[in-house]
C-alpha cells in the first residue's frame, strides 16, 4: 500500500503498454507512407480470482484517425500485437531477485 499519490503498479504496466503499442503504430505507418493524423490506445486491466489462480486479461483499444482502408486499419491492428511490450507480456517471464 500506497496513499494513491500516482499511478499504480498496475495502471504503469497498462501505461506501458499502451505506449509502446503507440510508438510501434507510429512508426509502421509513418514508413508506409499512410495518412495518420492520430493514434489513441486506450488499455485496461480485468483481474479475477479463483483460489490460488489469478486470471488477468489486458484489454487493448485502438482509435486509428486517419484516411485508412480496411486492409491498412486490419494490418494495424495486427502490428499493434508486435510491439516489444506486448510480446513480452505475451511469453513466460523469468524474474530472478538478487
């Protein structure tokens, strides 16, 4: 426990996420030459409990503004997934405190 002074351990992570999932957009469509004028993501944390098991899912919402078809907001949606923090998330974490 905090005193809710800032962000949380949670809210930082989400932060991250969202960030990184932003920057990795900017810069495919920036080299493909697409018109985007902005790129809003939005992220959430869902965490429930069973037992001794916590279930977490990060919901991930893309605003894409921009003169953009269905094929380029698709395959945006597909690089949103290859951003380094999401590939992270995505593969087992070894933490090893020293």
């Amino acid at each position: 426990g905090g005193q809710d002074a800032g962000p949380g351990p949670h809210e930082l992570l989400c932060t991250a996420l969202a960030t990184c999932t932003a920057i990795t957009l900017r810069m495919y469509a920036d080299r493909k030459g697409w018109a985007m004028r902005s790129i809003g993501v939005a992220t959430r944390m869902e965490r429930s409990q069973h037992g001794a098991v916590v279930d977490t899912r990060l919901h991930v919402e893309l605003d894409l503004d921009g003169d953009l078809d269905d094929d380029q907001r698709q395959r945006l949606h597909q690089i949103a997934r290859a951003c380094p923090v999401h590939r992270t998330l995505l593969n087992p974490i070894q933490i090893e405190i020293h």
